[in-house]
C-alpha cells in the first residue's frame, strides 16, 4: 500500500496503548541481521551494535547560510552573541553559552501519556559543530533495543542546556522514566539547564493564533511552511506499522517530520530573543506588550517600562489603554508616583471597559490611603462603578468586580460620614 494511500487510513484510528511486540530472538553481534540495511545507509542511516542489540542512527548536516522561514541559521549564533550583552536575568537569556552549548531535542513517542508504558522510538536533537547545523536520531527498530539506543545518545550528549517544546512536561521526564529502567546499562542522565519553548510561545502569541502548537507557529509566526509533513499524532501507528511490515517508507517521513521539528526550534529561539532584546524590526504592538508583561512578571521593570514605553506610542484604542496601564504600574512599583498618576488620569479622561475602572480603582486607593481625601476616592469609585455596568464586564475574570466596587463605596461613604460627625 502506498504511504499517501496508508495515511489515510491512519487518519481513521489512533492508538489507545502500546501494543506488545513479539521479543526478538537473542543473536551474536557478528548475526545481527538489520533489515534493509542498505536503504537505511541511503538514508543516512548506520546502525550502532551494543552487544547483541542495535539501533539506527541517522546524521543530517545544514550550512549556516540555510535559510528556514524568516532566519537563517547563522542568525541563531547572532542572538547568542547579543545575549551576551544584556544582563537582564530571563529563564531563556544564554548570557554565558556559545553557540554549541545548546541542544534543541524533541522526541517521537508510542503514546501522548507517562508512564513506562510509553516508549521513545526516536530521539532526535540539532546542535551547531563548527559552521554548520547537525540534526542526529536515534531510533529504536524494535522493542528490545532501548540499551543501544540510550547508550549511543548519552554517550554523545555533552551539552550545557536543552531546547525543547513541552519538554520540561513530556519528553525529558519520558527520557528519564525510560532511563531509570535500563540505568545499570547506560551512561548517567546529565542534568542539563532547560529552555521550553512552549511557554514562551503562550506568552507572546497566545491571544494572537489558534492554537500554539509547534506547526502554527511555524507557519503563522517564523514563516515556515511544510510540505508533505506527517501529522505528528499518527506517528505512533506508523510506528508499529513499521515493526510489522519493516517497510522504511512511513518510519522515514517520521524521522523527517522530527527534523523539521528540531530545525524550527533553532529558529524558534532565535525569534524569540528577537522579541526579548528588541532586535526585530517587525515586531508587532502586541508582541511589544507581551514582552513588557513578561519583564514585569520578572521583576525586570527598567526593561519592562523601556518596552512598554515604545510600545504605546503606536498603540490605539483598546490596546493602547491596556498598555498604560501596565506601564503605570511600574512606575507605581518603582515609587514613580506621579508618572503613575498621571498615566491614570488620562486613562480615566480618554479610555474605557476594563483598564479604566482599574485606573479608577488605582487613583482611588491613592486619594483613599495616602492624600486622605475620601470624597475623591468616592467619586472615583462611583466612576468605575458606572463604568463597570454601562460595559457589563460579565465574564469570569470580572464577576466579582461590581462587589468589590460596591464594598468600596460603602466603606468610603463611612469614613466621610465619620469624618464629618468629628
């Protein structure tokens, strides 16, 4: 059956568990036989042999000139380079790595859940060596053979720090389960730094796309359009497709879609600390304020009003409102009051919905706590209030807004009163 004609098929059932394979009979080195031996070296492939078991190695290598989307790899060693001159303290800064001290590794797996019933059949990772980029795999032709094909990845992996997409949630903790089962075999689990490129993805561009999966990006965000790509959700089936049939047509484009994921992670770090240090031209508005939130989030605050002040200058409607808010916030905590005040009240004169009565809110706490002038708290209480139900902020973020507002108001209206018998 033809792989187009096979996929079809695949499209109509997903695996529920891994399926028990038959255990291969126990052979000497000098017998091993590997089937398909020589389409395999066509591909790239070599075998490696550890004792009586074996797995499939495949090595790939790309000049730095490639061009990937809206970068070339050589743009990759140009953001590392620019790290280093930055001391903002962010969880993906490689301030104090080379280029080569970075691994980007994604894994192909018989199953979406934990556990030691889901097995790794293909470990595959891209690194810089000299002026080029090399993407190796590491795959398991059969179920006995998770010895050599751990022993041959950890015996080669000497890097600082792994790049991964919902690594730190699934692949490596799989690597380590798998690890823990076969330890007095292979060599020791580094414990490497960890980049996850999925939650820097949620942040800057979670509110922009459908979804924030790896293929969206690539697409929507870097640029990168795939052709003939497998779905990675049917790799599994094709999997064990491969172990009954031994046929390398299916397993092969598994292996290629694994190497476009690794490849896109090179150029999805490089865009990102595009966005972190301010070096893409392009950047949209949205892109600025989610970069702003995460400083802040950081407590990294000169580096979050500097981008929140770019960012507001082009900003309009909505967006714009949301932006000095945040931006006033900063001063707020840097004890710029005034700066803060001031963002506040234009709020309040010229915006609206929800950044307006959270100006209010802000300004009122200020007249409340620190100018003692409850008269003017109170007005600017009532204020939100209005504004709260003219716009019917119903959702759940807000639903318990109108009470604390009205809380607010009561406990003002007591205090003046107070303030008047005395």
């Amino acid at each position: 059956m033809k792989l187009k004609n096979k996929l079809a098929v695949y499209q109509s059932y997903l695996p529920t568990g891994t399926k028990k394979q038959e255990s291969q009979p126990e052979a000497k080195q000098e017998l091993i036989d590997i089937p398909n031996l020589e389409k395999w070296h066509n591909f790239g492939v070599a075998p490696y042999i550890l004792d009586d078991q074996y797995c499939l190695i495949r090595e790939v290598r790309y000049p730095l000139e490639t061009q990937r989307g809206k970068y070339t790899f050589f743009d990759y060693l140009n953001v590392v380079n620019a790290w280093q001159n930055h001391s903002l303290l962010h969880p993906l800064s490689a301030k104090g790595y080379r280029p080569t001290d970075l691994f980007f590794f994604d894994t192909e797996t018989t199953g979406l859940g934990g556990g030691t019933g889901n097995t790794i059949f293909l470990l595959g990772y891209a690194f810089i060596d000299d002026d080029e980029v090399v993407v190796k795999q590491h795959l398991l032709p059969e179920p006995g053979g998770e010895i050599p094909l751990y022993h041959s990845f950890l015996k080669s992996v000497d890097y600082t720090t792994l790049v991964t997409y919902n690594g730190k949630a699934f692949d490596w903790p799989q690597v380590k389960t798998r690890h823990t089962l076969i330890r007095e075999h292979v060599p020791k689990l580094p414990a490497f730094g960890h980049f996850d490129l999925l939650h820097a993805s949620r942040r800057l561009w979670k509110d922009e796309l459908e979804s924030v999966k790896l293929t969206i990006v690539e697409k929507e965000v870097l640029g990168i359009e795939r052709e003939e790509d497998v779905p990675g959700y049917l790799a599994p089936i094709i999997y064990f497709d491969f172990l009954q049939s031994n046929q390398l047509d299916g397993i092969v484009k598994v292996m290629e879609h694994n190497e476009e994921d690794v490849l896109s992670l090179i150029i999805l770090y490089t865009h990102i600390s595009c966005q972190l240090l301010g070096l893409d031209v392009n950047q949209t508005n949205r892109e600025k304020l989610a970069v702003g939130k995460w400083y802040s989030a950081l407590n990294e605050r000169d580096a979050a009003i500097q981008v929140y002040e770019e960012a507001i200058t082009s900003l309009r409607g909505r967006e714009k409102w949301k932006g000095m808010y945040d931006l006033a916030i900063q001063y707020k905590k840097q004890k710029k009051r005034d700066m803060a005040e001031a963002i506040w009240q234009e709020i309040i004169e010229l915006g609206n919905g929800i950044e307006k009565i959270n100006a209010c809110i802000e300004l009122a706490k200020v007249h409340e706590h620190v100018n003692k002038d409850f008269e003017k708290a109170l007005q600017l209480s009532i204020l939100a209030l209005e504004e709260y139900e003219s716009t019917q902020l119903l959702d759940y973020k807000n639903n318990h807004l109108k009470e604390e507002l009205e809380k607010r108001i009561l406990r003002l209206e007591g205090k003046i009163r107070r303030e008047k018998s005395n």
